[in-house]
C-alpha cells in the first residue's frame, strides 16, 4: 500500500500542513486515502487539525505512548492501524527522532518526506542518511522572502552535493500564521457585540487604532485582512476603521460603543468584540497568542495548496509514493 511519511527536524516546521494538503490533494485527484499522526492522542490539536481539514480521508489515530518515545511494539500498532485504514496513506511522524521515523518507514514499506526550516539545512543533511532511499525530498517550509539568494546560493547547492533530493522551498506566507477574529476574542475573553457569525474568516495583520497621523480610512485600509484593536470610547477610529474592508473590529477598556458604530458594524457586518483590557494590554496578550497559530483553517489549506502545487516538484514525491521501497 503506498505510503508517504512526513517527518521534520524539529516542532514547528509544517509537518502537519504539509500532510493535510497532500492528503486532500489526492483526495481532490479522486484517490482512497487515509491520514493520521503516528503517534500522539485523539485529542491532539493536530491530529483533529488533519480530521476536520480533509474529512474524505479515512482518519487513522494516534497511538499514545508513555515515556519519552514509542516502542518497537508501539511502531508495530501503528503499522497495523495504516494497513487497516486502506488507499494511499499520508502519516505524520516525529519531529528529529529519525532512528524512530525510520524504523516507522520500514514498518510502512514508507518514502518520507523531510520538512525543515531554512535556517535548519545543516540539520537536514545530518538526518538525511538515516532515511536512505527512502527520502522521497526535502521541502524548505517557511523560506524568508529577503533570504531567496541565500536559498539559492547556498541552501539549495548544499542539499544537492550532499546527494539529497531536493523537492523546493514554500515561502513565508502571512495567511498560513493567520488566526481568526473568534480566537482573537476567545484569546482577550471578549463579548461579542455584532455579527459574531461572520467572527470564523483569517485575520492576517492587526493594526492599532491609537496616535493615527494620516487620515482614518488611509492608515486602516494600509493592510489586508485585518483587525482592528482600538479603545471604546474613540468612536471617531472606530467609524474611520469600518469605513474599509476590516475582517474585526475590537473594543478596548470595557466600553461599549456608541449607536453610530453599531451602525457602521452592522452595515458592513463586521463582528465586534468589547474586552476589559486596555489596548496595550490586548496588542501584548495578541502578540503572544500569535506565536502559536496553528494549520487548522480551509483557508490555510486552500493556499498551501496553492503553495505546493506552485512551488514544489510534487511529481518527484508522488512518483516516490507510487513506486514502494522495499530496501
């Protein structure tokens, strides 16, 4: 059963965006597929990430472990859970435990593909013998767009002398961190005011409504898909921000506003959320909530698709999942 396993150097890289997308681009190619992390809990944010984003594949749960890594026995019960699941199957694995991984891939008759940052290179061609022949690519996740000469001048000639197979580089993307207006409101505990129904679109950029030197609509139109995070007694910032295409209106200080911006909100259906912080206090807690944005949105998937398709030589990984490895 074809089988691709998808591994990184360390937390964080995409591996788990890297799984959905693939596995939801074989399932829009009209391919059985089944899908799932290797190891971990059904409640794991990732492993419902990869259920609820393609819902057409066969789901395949994690297998907890105690202890600080898996069994022989635990890899074995995850082996067996793929092969009842069918089709072809796309399983997230570890981050830099590649003895393991690899002993997963054999286990799975699996090619694997390998997700690193840029700055992590070094650490790929380290990893990359512990997987062989069965290293489908390496995929640079994330690549600094001020950084493509050194991708290329250096990184990429690197991969290649080292006899690695290099599948390409997906680039910095704001919408891939992106986080929606609800979990902005659920990150400040916020009331919702207005339209909370429309509170579940990408924000991808947050501007503060505070000493505006330009005029309201030119400083709140500056950024695409945005939020805006301005105190509830400034109706005037408030009336300017919703005068353009915002995706979220939030209200510091606990102050409701007045009847002209539920007006504005309402005819522009912009959900509004009031919170008890005061706007420095929200911008630093969003600050922090960012940092953690996880693929777990349509959105996101939609554009790493984009992303793959444009940027990756998807026919080097696929002709490796069709033809199993059996060495």
């Amino acid at each position: 059963m074809p089988t691709l396993l998808v591994v990184s150097t360390s937390p964080g890289a995409g591996k788990t965006a890297f799984a959905a997308t693939y596995a939801a681009r074989l399932v829009a190619d009209g391919a059985t597929v089944s899908l799932g992390k290797a190891f971990g809990t059904s409640d794991d944010t990732d492993a419902i990430s990869l259920r609820t984003l393609v819902g057409e594949a066969t789901p395949v749960d994690p297998i907890a472990f105690p202890g600080d890594a898996p069994s022989a026995d635990q890899v074995r019960q995850v082996a067996q859970a793929v092969s009842g699941a069918g089709g072809i199957s796309v399983i997230e694995g570890l981050s830099a435990n590649h003895a393991l991984n690899r002993s997963l891939a054999d286990e799975l008759d699996a090619s694997v593909v390998l997700i690193v940052g840029q700055a992590e290179y070094r650490a790929a061609i380290e990893a990359a013998p512990a997987y062989g022949d069965r290293l489908a690519g390496v995929v640079i996740n994330n690549a600094p767009r001020h950084r493509g000469h050194d991708l290329e001048s250096e990184v990429v000639p690197a991969l290649e002398a080292a006899g690695i197979p290099y599948a390409g580089a997906i680039p910095e993307e704001r919408r891939l961190v992106a986080v929606t207006a609800r979990a902005m409101h659920e990150c400040l505990g916020g009331e919702w005011l207005e339209w909370e129904e429309h509170a579940d679109e990408l924000v991808e950029n947050v501007l503060i409504g505070g000493i505006v030197l330009d005029w309201g609509p030119l400083y709140f139109g500056s950024q695409e898909n945005a939020a805006v995070l301005v105190r509830g007694d400034r109706p005037d910032l408030a009336i300017a921000a919703l005068a353009t295409p915002i995706k979220a209106l939030i209200l510091t200080g606990g102050v409701k506003p007045v009847e002209y911006v539920y007006y504005e909100a309402d005819k522009r259906q912009v959900p509004v959320t009031v919170v008890d912080k005061n706007t420095h206090e929200a911008a630093a807690e969003l600050e922090r909530f960012l940092e953690y944005s996880r693929f777990d949105h349509p959105g996101k998937l939609e554009r790493f698709l984009d992303l793959i398709e444009e940027r990756l030589d998807m026919d080097l990984i696929d002709s490796a999942v069709a033809r199993p490895v059996t060495g």
